[in-house]
C-alpha cells in the first residue's frame, strides 16, 4: 500500500512538471522573432559613410511588433552614447527617418551593457509594438552619426524584429 501511494505522489509530480513545462513553452510562443541579423565590424570600428541595410519580410499586418538595435562593443568604446540615424522603408516606398541617441555607459562611466570579458552586448528597443502598415519587404537603414570619422569599438550592429506581447504596448 505504501509503495502505491509513493507511486502516486511521484506520478503526479511528473504531470504537474509536464504541464508547467508545456505552459512556458506555450507562453513564450508569444514573442516569436521574425528577423534577426547582425553586421560585423572585424577592424572594430564603425566608418560614418558606411550604411547598414537589413532587409526582412512582414506577413501578418494585424501583429504588433517590437524593433530592437542590437549593439556587440569592445571595451575601447570611448563614447558614453552612439548616434545612429534610422531610415524605415515600407514595401510601396514610403520612408519614415528617426535619429537615436543610445547611451552605452552609465553616469559613473561604466558600461550600460552585459559583458563577459571585453565584449559587451546591448538591445536597444526602437520602436514598441509597432504595426506595419502593409505587408511585404521592408528595409532598414543605419547611419552611424558620431562626429568622428571612424566610431572604434564598435564590433556587430544588428536589428531584430519580434512579435510583440499584448502587455507590451504598456
């Protein structure tokens, strides 16, 4: 009898385990990416005259989604922010042009980002739970805008497009 009830309570900790498991698999679904690229830089630094493009396709019009600037920097990043000017293309042409000004350190010049080692990584959000006018091919285009020639430290820039979560928008 013991060896039942002992069978019993283990069975159903495995049920409560699966569910919990399939509950979070389920419950991150939500945030599907839709694109993801990075760019990179192998002499760490960001030339002002060199455009990024990124390219990426929306399907569903009626989906609100989340832009995010992906930054990977060396520690020789001298700038307590990055200027980057945005230029957003839609399928039929119409452009929509935004300027950011991300800080990279904090007040105690210390870095914003998460790093192990030199490298530091940063999303920057952009734009959340944005919806897409129209279906079809998008592009993105970055303009680094620091006033030096060559922005040093600046090892990947990348864009990410996700779908967002309802509670997102707050």
């Amino acid at each position: 009898m013991f060896r039942n009830m002992t069978n019993t309570i283990y069975m159903k900790s495995r049920l409560l385990f699966l569910i919990a498991v399939i509950s979070i698999f389920f419950s991150s679904c939500g945030k599907r990416t839709v694109f993801e690229q990075r760019q990179k830089f192998d002499d760490l630094k960001w030339n002002r005259f060199k455009e990024l493009k990124f390219e990426f396709a929306i399907k569903d019009t009626s989906q609100l989604y989340n832009l995010s600037l992906l930054l990977r920097h060396h520690s020789i990043y001298p700038y307590g922010e990055l200027f980057v000017t945005m230029a957003l293309y839609s399928p039929s042409g119409e452009r929509r042009v935004s300027d950011f000004h991300l800080p990279v350190k904090k007040e105690d010049g210390t870095f914003k980002a998460e790093g192990n080692g030199d490298l530091w990584d940063i999303d920057y959000p952009l734009f959340k739970s944005y919806k897409f006018s129209e279906a079809g091919k998008y592009r993105i285009e970055l303009e680094n805008r620091m006033d030096k020639l060559d922005t040093e430290g600046v090892m990947e820039i990348g864009i990410q497009v996700k779908e967002a979560a309802e509670d997102d928008s707050k």
